[in-house]
C-alpha cells in the first residue's frame, strides 16, 4: 500500500475517533475523562497527519460529468432538507428565552439598535435581559444575524444556513471518490447529532456558533487555496468572532517571515487591522472595545459560578476544566493563554527547523488545527457547543487531502 493512502486511511480514522468523542461518546459520563484526552489527543494527531500528506490541491468548483453534478445537487438538497426539517421543530419546541440562555436575545437586541442607527448604544446594558445585560459579543458574531432581524425571522435559520455550508461547502470544491464515502458517513453522523441530539448540546436551540463554524472553515478553505487575499479575510473574520484563532494569528505571520513572504506577512497584518477599525473601532467606539478587552479578567470567576450552577458542564462533557475546578481555575486560565500562544508559534519553528522531512505547504493548516485544540481544550468553561468548530475544521480538510490528483 502507498505511504500517502496508508496515512489518509490513518486520517480518516483519527477524524472517525474525534467525531465520535464529540457525539455519541458523550452519553457516556462516566467516561468523560478518557474521553477529553482522547479528543485532545486525536485532535492533535489529525494536525500531524496534515504534516505527511501531499499538498492540498487548490479547492476550485468542480462538476465534470452529469452524475457527479446530480451527485452533488441530491446530496445539498438532502442536506438541506434535513437540516431544515430538524431546526424548524426545534423552533417550534424552545421559543428564543433569555431564561434558558441569554446569547441569543441579546445579540437579537444588539442589532435591533444597530438597524435602528442607534450604533453608539449597541453594546450598552440591556435592562429587559437580566436587568441589565452587559453584551460581550464581538461584531463577527452578531452582525451576521441582522438580516433576520431586519427580516423579523427566528435566528436560528442564520445557524441552520450556516450549518448546510459548513456541510455541503467542501463536497463541492472537490471531485467525489469512493475515498469520500466513510467520511460522508462521518460527516452525516455528525450532523444527526447536531440535529437530534439538541437538548445535550444546544447548538442550534441556544447558540450561535453555527457562524463562528462557518469562519473556521472558510479559513481552512483559504489555507488550502494558498490564496493569501482569502486568508487574511477569512482570519479576519473569526478575530472578529471568538479569540480562539488569538495564538494562530502570530504563528501563521512567523511562518510567512521564515518563508520570506514579506509582503504576504504585511497584508496578513493588515487586513485585521482594517476590519477591526472599519468594523468595530469606527461604528462603535473604543469604549466597546476596552469593554470587551476586560472580559478574559472575568472568566475566572464566571467558571466557578458555572460550576457551582451547572456542574455537569465539565464533569461530563469535554475539555481540561474538569482537571482543575474548582480550585485551581486561575492556573487554568494562565495555562490557556500561555499555551495558546506559546505552542502554534513553537510548532511552527520546530516545522520550519525539519522542513526538509515534512510538507511545509500544510504547516499552516496543520497549525490552525493544533491552535483551536489548544485553545477549546484549555478553556475556562468548556460548553460543548463552542468544541464544534475544531471537528469541522478537521472535516473541511480531511475531504480535501482524499480527493485524488486531476
């Protein structure tokens, strides 16, 4: 057997294992702490299987016979059709209430005064949401929901649409194999369980991440592109959701310096700084940014009040808090942001400093995967809605590395 299919059987099982750790293992309590090793573990594996396969052909839309084309149009309409399906019920059975979780309504009421024009009072209290509600969600996050604000449609169908291109998105830059079967089958099993499983996760019932997935994976897109223009936008992008891609930023500009793409290492920095100015800064003031600059210093106290409140949250899902609460939370926090800066950063000098022995081409994305493990598996309060994002980005590139060479 060929190295390259031995190592993208190996992928495929690795990404087999961490699905199953983030679904159906989960209604294993009692193995919760095997399996937050496990995810981690996997997690790390798949990024170093990116190191020792061929370079990512560049994704461009592909139809090249009838069959595939219908392949492709049945399998987004089933997607479609079933995603849609499941989240109209799940409308219809838990109406949108700041009581059973506060995300939603507030960004509902974030845009409702930004499409008012009232953009200087977007993140002040909100007194109808806990007597005042402090939003604390960056503009990536929010500002996707307003046209079904505008539009006066649940926000839930923002997720849904977000969920059906996460899904379909990477089949279609792809040619279709028997390679891609298994992980189809992965990739439906993940989705039923987004979709059936609501209650233990609240994915589409109570969050918002289906934006923040979409940004993960469009940015493991640019990176498979090589397109520099895509990557700084789609960087761009999840900076202005989460902090998540905080360590990868410095990482991915260092690999661009080792590889003398000075101009490239420019416009990366750049096109940050313009969306933070021209999306945040300059419609909403400096007064919402130290606002939100603060938050991290409340994270600590906000774990041991989750854990007071909802102790099942680390005990029995995934992440490393389970190893440290109640006691030792700020040592997990320090340990979240040393880590998350100090190991993309080191991975990419001990990649570059061996180059000769691995494929420098994948480093970025292999990076990007070890960034998000790192981060999601240290986090202060390990909601298993925010761990999505990392087995999608896996997803999104493991259909890239099976396709075969045109």
């Amino acid at each position: 057997m060929p190295k390259r299919d031995f190592l993208r059987r190996w992928l495929v099982a690795v990404f087999a294992v961490e699905t199953l750790c983030i679904t159906y293992a989960l209604k294993f309590p009692g193995l919760a702490t095997v399996n937050s090793v496990l995810y981690f573990c996997c997690g790390i594996t798949v990024a170093i299987l990116f190191l020792f396969l061929p370079q990512i052909q560049r994704p461009a839309f592909d139809f090249p016979n009838r069959s595939r084309t219908y392949l492709k149009a049945f399998l987004i309409i089933a997607t479609g059709i079933l995603i849609f399906y499941f989240v109209y019920s799940i409308i219809q059975d838990s109406p949108i209430d700041y009581r059973n979780a506060d995300m939603l309504p507030v960004i509902r009421k974030m845009n409702e005064r930004f499409l008012d024009g009232k953009w200087a009072q977007v993140y002040d209290s909100i007194p109808e949401i806990w007597n005042g509600s402090k939003p604390v969600y960056l503009p990536g996050i929010w500002l996707p929901f307003a046209p079904a604000v505008a539009l006066h449609m649940d926000l839930r169908w923002v997720t849904a649409t977000s969920l059906l291109v996460v899904c379909t998105l990477p089949f279609l830059l792809v040619r279709l194999t028997q390679k891609s079967t298994l992980v189809l089958l992965i990739a439906a099993a993940l989705l039923w369980w987004l979709l059936s499983e609501n209650d233990t996760h609240g994915f589409i019932s109570f969050s918002e991440e289906g934006v923040v997935v979409l940004y993960y994976c469009l940015l493991a897109i640019a990176l498979a592109t090589g397109n520099i223009y895509y990557i700084s936008i789609a960087a761009s992008l999840c900076m202005l959701s989460r902090y998540a891609l905080i360590g990868w930023m410095p990482a991915f500009f260092t690999f661009l310096l080792l590889n003398r793409k000075y101009k490239q290492a420019l416009l990366f920095s750049l096109t940050p700084l313009f969306f933070f100015l021209f999306f945040f800064i300059v419609p909403f003031g400096w007064k919402a940014f130290l606002h939100l600059m603060q938050l991290p210093s409340y994270y600590i106290d906000f774990s041991k009040r989750v854990w007071k409140d909802s102790p099942e949250t680390f005990s029995d899902y995934i992440g490393f808090a389970k190893f440290f609460v109640p006691g030792k939370m700020r040592l997990l926090h320090t340990l979240l942001i040393g880590l998350s800066f100090i190991i993309p950063t080191g991975f990419i000098l001990f990649c570059n400093y061996y180059k000769s022995k691995i494929n420098l081409s994948n480093i970025a994305l292999a990076a990007l995967k070890i960034s998000m493990v790192v981060f999601y598996n240290f986090i202060d309060v390990p909601y298993l809605y925010l761990f999505y994002s990392s087995t999608f980005v896996s997803f999104t590139a493991v259909v890239f590395f099976l396709q075969d060479e045109y």
